[in-house]
C-alpha cells in the first residue's frame, strides 16, 4: 500500500455513507440555493465568444476536436452549440489563440468578441463537421503527435459550451505535452438552477460517450487515451466506464489514465461502479484530486440530504480506506494549492497542476509514481478519496461581469450530414 497523507475536514465515519440525517426546513434548502445561485452568477457569464477573430505576434494555437450531444444552434452568433439536447453525436474543429502573456491556469476572457489576441483568448476557426470529415482531421492531427496520445476533458456541471472549449484549450496549453486533444461536452444547461437538468443530460450523454470511446480504442492510429473529468462530468465518465467493463469484461489497454477531479458521486454509487470494473482485470490507473477546502462540497452534501459524497470522506477511516486500496484509486491532494476562484473548484486547472500532469503524460509515467516532482508540485499525495462537488462551473472563475444568463435564448438547428458552417 502507498503512503497516505494526513487528512482533515471530513469527520465522518461508519459502515455506510448515509449516516446522519439532519432535518432542515424548506427556508433553509430556499435559502443555501438562493446563495448559490447569486454566488455563480456575481461575477457575469461568457457568452457568445466563439466568434472569428485574428491571432497576435506571439501567440499560441490550440487545435481542438470537439464530440458534443449538444443541439446545434445559428443564433446567437459565437454560441455554436446551446444547452439543448441534440439527436445525434456532433462534431467540430476549432482552433483557439492565446495571447502572449498568458498567465497559467488562467483563460483571459475577451471583454468583447472576437477579443484582443495580444491580451485575450480568441477563436480562430470554428468549423462543425460530419463523422467522416473528424475522422479525417482527428487521424491529421494524431499522425503529427508523438506517440499518438490523445487526452479527453469532460467538463462538470453549469458549464456552456464556449466556457468548455477555453477552459480545455487551456488546460492544454499549460500542460506544455503533446497530446491529440478532444473535447466530450454534454448539454449543460448552463444555469446554477439546472442540477437535475444537467444530471440527467450528462447519463442522456452516456452512450453517446461510450461511442466515441470505442471509436478511439479501435483506431489503430491511436497510441494511447488519457480522461479528464471534471464534476458532474465524472458521474457521466465513471458510469460510461462501467457499462463498457461490464459489455467488454474489462477496460482497454489503449485506456491509461482515468483523472477525476471533484467528482460529484455518491460514496455507495463509486463502491458499486468500482467494483464492476475491477470485476476483470484493469490496467487503467484511477487518479483522484482532492481540495479539502473546496466550497462547493457543502452545497453538494446539502442537497444530498448529508449522505457521505465521495470527496467528504476520510480516507484514512474504514471502511473507506479498505475500499480505495482494494480499487487501486489515488489521491493527488491540491488543498495547498493557489486557487483565482472563490469556490477553491477549479485547482485542477491550476498552471502548476496541469504542467506536473502534463510532463507526466509526456513521459509515459502513472500519475500515481511518487518520483520527484509531481508530489512537490501538488503538496500531499496518498491512495484514499477525493474531494467531491457540485460544479460551480469552472469556466466562469475568471469571466467578465458583461452578461447576464442568456437562459436558453439560442436557436437550435440540425445540421444535414456533411455541411461544415463557421461562426463569424
């Protein structure tokens, strides 16, 4: 067994995750959501940015493809993809500039689109594609990256389409690797009120997911596949998982690394899904990152009725340790780590931690080798339980104050197979 770091904030222990009930009154729930829902939303919401810009001298390109349930919209223009349930799996390439002096673990948000590429991230193409045509980009770009490595993000809970896109184009940046990226975004309806709504879209995303997986794991041009999930978006990456290693008798090899930062799960739901896929044997490495300080666990436990969430646990309490050393599951703890949000939700995305887990990657090495860096990089590292949270979404940490919540203004279009359009 790895060492374990010492923990602090969950206190509770026991046999079963739901272990006191507390009774509170309709006020009080009223009260937590209302204070939630003006937290999200003080700081404005980005919407819209996707539109055509230019890039400065400088700059750097991320290249990114995108696989999206999301319902295609034409307006408003810079939207792209809505908070709508598509029919269909969609695709589209877009390419995303970031200014010169750009700050780590930050998305420099335009104050109005396309923005400024010498202060502000901005698109640069933004192209929707039918199967074949991200097939042929998808194997372009694979043919030019080392090792043929592909890294996926799947975002969590109020989270739209354009905040996805910076935030991963980020994300990607600063990790300073080489990767094929790919974006797996689900109908997030975009709002602090739509949790149901979005938990619902993320399971209604499961299929769709597993497809795109099988895709990639039968491609023979792909080396390897590493996950990101974020929030909500690892109920849906877990559960995808699973349904694939209760059909296939286990995860494939192609399938290295698994990272869930913040996942929004139940304590007995993980035991269950866990289990299910170790029910073969499993090469894939399960990574978790934890920040005891994160201010949205409590909203999360409250609206749980206090049931243990997975991030509310002690790892070093039985029976939760017996569970995580028999899953194989490490923590990465990033309670010491600079957050620039207030809900201490976004750490994952940090400068500092992406880099470490990108240098990893590159190397071919387990984000759970505790060789010299990645330990010093995050503060603690330990097999155990990570912290879990309803979203407050990341793309929103460092938007502007320029606009209200559109609330599904955007007018959705099917687009034919084949037609490749472009926002402008």
């Amino acid at each position: 067994m790895r060492p374990v770091a010492k923990f602090f904030g969950a206190a509770r222990t026991g046999a079963t995750s739901k272990e006191t009930t507390v009774r509170r009154t309709p006020a009080a729930v009223v009260f937590a959501l209302a204070t939630a829902i003006v937290a999200a939303g003080c700081s404005g919401r980005p919407y819209g940015d996707l539109v055509i810009g230019t890039t400065a001298p400088g700059a750097s390109t991320v290249d990114l493809l995108v696989a999206t349930t999301r319902a295609p919209v034409v307006e408003p223009p810079g939207v792209m993809f809505g908070g709508s349930r598509g029919a269909d799996l969609h695709f589209a390439d877009i390419v995303v500039s970031i200014p010169p002096d750009h700050k780590p673990g930050d998305v420099e948000w335009p104050g109005r689109p396309p923005g400024d590429p010498a202060r502000d991230f901005v698109t640069l193409r933004a192209d929707r594609m039918d199967l074949a045509q991200a097939k042929a980009v998808f194997n372009a770009r694979l043919a030019r990256t080392p090792g043929r490595k592909v890294l996926i993000f799947v975002h969590g809970y109020n989270t739209r389409f354009e905040e996805a896109v910076y935030r991963f184009a980020q994300i990607v940046h600063d990790s300073r690797t080489t990767v094929a990226p790919l974006l797996f975004t689900w109908p997030s309806g975009g709002n602090a009120t739509d949790y149901v709504y979005d938990r619902d879209s993320a399971m209604y995303s499961r299929d769709a997911f597993e497809t795109v997986l099988q895709a990639l794991v039968n491609n023979p041009n792909v080396g390897s596949i590493s996950i990101l999930a974020h929030s909500m978006g690892n109920y849906l990456t877990v559960e995808t998982l699973r349904q694939m290693a209760i059909r296939d008798h286990g995860l494939p090899k192609k399938i290295r690394d698994v990272m869930l930062a913040s996942p929004d799960i139940d304590v007995d739901v993980f035991r269950r899904q866990i289990a299910q896929i170790d029910a073969s044997p499993r090469s894939t490495e399960f990574t978790l990152f934890v920040s005891r300080d994160d201010k949205a666990l409590g909203l999360s436990s409250f609206l749980a009725g206090d049931s243990t969430r997975l991030g509310s646990l002690d790892p070093t309490k039985q029976p939760y340790s017996s569970m995580l050393e028999q899953a194989r599951v490490n923590v990465i703890d990033l309670t010491s780590v600079q957050s620039n949000d207030a809900f201490n939700h976004g750490k994952f995305a940090s400068g500092e931690v992406v880099s470490a887990v990108g240098s990893r990657l590159a190397e071919g090495q387990a984000l759970s080798d505790g060789r010299a860096g990645l330990v010093e990089s995050f503060g603690a590292f330990a097999k155990g339980a990570v912290n879990v949270a309803t979203d407050a979404a990341v793309g929103t940490v460092t938007a502007p104050a320029r606009l209200t919540d559109p609330a599904r203004l955007e007018k959705s279009v099917e687009t034919s197979p084949g037609a490749t359009t472009q926002q402008k």
